[in-house]
C-alpha cells in the first residue's frame, strides 16, 4: 500500500514538471492567450502511462515472490499462514484505504459548496479549512483510488500463485 502511494506521488511530481516546463517554454499556454501554441498533451499521457508501467513493478515483485519464497524455504504451513494474514490484514487495509480516501474527498466538496460553518463564518473556497480539504484530497484520491483496489489484487495474486505452486511446495 505504501509503494502504491509512493508511486503515485512520484508520478504526480513528473507531471507538475512537466507541466512547469510547457508553461515556462510555450508563450502564452499560461495567460490562455489566444493563438498561443497548444500544450504537449502527448507528453503528459506518455508520463503518466510510463511512470503507471514502471512504479509497479517493485509492488508486483513483492507480491509474486513472497508466496513463491515462503513456499520454498519455509513450506506448505507457513504459506497457508501468509496467506491468512495477508487476506485479513489486506481486507481491511483496502475498506480503510477507500473509505478514508472518499472521506476526505467528500469533506473537500462539502466546504467547496459552502455548507460548512464555523463560528458563523462560512468556510468556502479560499479559507484556510479549504486549503487543509484540498491537501486531505489530495492524500484520499490514492487512497481511494490506487491503493484500497491493488490490495483487491494482491490477494487474489498470492492466493492463485500459492494454488499453482503448491504442489511443487508439497514436493520440496
């Protein structure tokens, strides 16, 4: 989950240089000054897909040879209960993960609509508790959206891979 998170945030920092650098080079982008040269869109997608491709690879690796790891040096028992911890542990860290993410998320339009009141004053966009909304939304959208769905996977994954090598476990 960790990993996942950091991934993201290295991905999302590549794009905001990447963004700096078109508005910095390209005259105009920025003030939205009509006629100006259109922005490297292409560039944009190819780091957001490169950096999806390249990031997950240290989690897949985690997930893919823990069981196979367990399974050939320490046998079929301590595979059966990696797999039972990594399903409960898995399980609720992902209803956490999401719910936490849509909390946040939920709370940063909550203020954005104006519904929330503090000693009478509104806090609306531009106040300081929007500012904190923003900064929660921006942790709950990995949240949400990146780490709570890959523990979906990481379950399954062990769990098939734990099935198709268990005979060759039984055999060592």
């Amino acid at each position: 989950s960790a990993m996942t998170m950091k991934s993201v945030g290295k991905a999302a920092n590549e794009m905001v240089k990447e963004v700096a650098r078109q508005f910095r080079e390209i005259p105009g982008l920025l003030e939205g000054t009509p006629g100006h040269a259109p922005a490297d869109h292409a560039r944009c997608i190819a780091i957001s897909t490169d950096a999806s491709l390249r990031e997950m690879v240290p989690p897949a690796i985690l997930v893919m040879s823990t069981p196979l790891l367990f399974g050939i040096f320490l046998g079929v028992d301590s595979v059966a209960g990696m797999l039972a911890g990594a399903i409960v542990s898995s399980i609720q860290m992902a209803i956490s993960s999401s719910n936490t993410g849509g909390a946040w998320d939920n709370a940063k339009k909550y203020v954005e609509k104006g519904k929330l009141v503090v000693d009478g004053v509104v806090q609306g966009k531009g106040s300081e508790i929007h500012k904190a909304a923003v900064v929660g939304d921006t942790v709950g959208d990995p949240l949400k959206d990146t780490s709570g769905p890959a523990l979906n996977i990481v379950m399954k994954l062990m769990a098939i891979l734990s099935l198709v090598f268990a005979d060759f476990f039984m055999s060592i």
